[in-house]
C-alpha cells in the first residue's frame, strides 16, 4: 500500500470529506480523538493533518480494547 499525499488533509477537510461519504463527524469530535490519541495526526504549524484512511479506519472499527483501557487509566486522578 503506498501513502497519497492528498490522503492527509486537515481537520476540517477531514470532516468535510467524511460527510460527504456518509459518515457522521463533528469538527470537535474528531478534535478530541486526536487529543486522545486514538488518531495519529502531524501538527504543521497551527494546523493539524491527519491520514485520512486513518479516521475512516477508527469511525468504521472504533477502539480496541488496548486503546479503551488506556485511555481510561489516562484520564484517573491520583
């Protein structure tokens, strides 16, 4: 499989091109999964780009459950 360049896109291009294939997101929402981390994502300045088949992938599939259990002991108080 080889990487396209116009598979990364920013936030907004992201959840542009996720709508128009059907698929329901909100600018906050994928926000917050990068913040979390469930998205890989390369910061450029103040913009943020993500790999595309990447978001599509997490939207389709979810989290594992790797992924759920350390977000969750990322978010305990100690």
């Amino acid at each position: 499989m080889t990487n396209n360049n116009s598979d990364f896109i920013s936030l907004t291009a992201a959840v542009r091109r996720a709508r128009s294939e059907g698929l329901e997101l909100s600018y906050s929402c994928l926000r917050r999964f990068v913040a979390a981390g469930y998205i890989p994502h390369v910061p450029n300045g103040s913009r943020i780009f993500v790999y595309y088949p990447n978001v599509t992938n997490f939207l389709k599939n979810g989290v594992t459950a790797e992924q759920s259990r350390d977000y969750q002991l990322s978010r305990t108080r100690n």
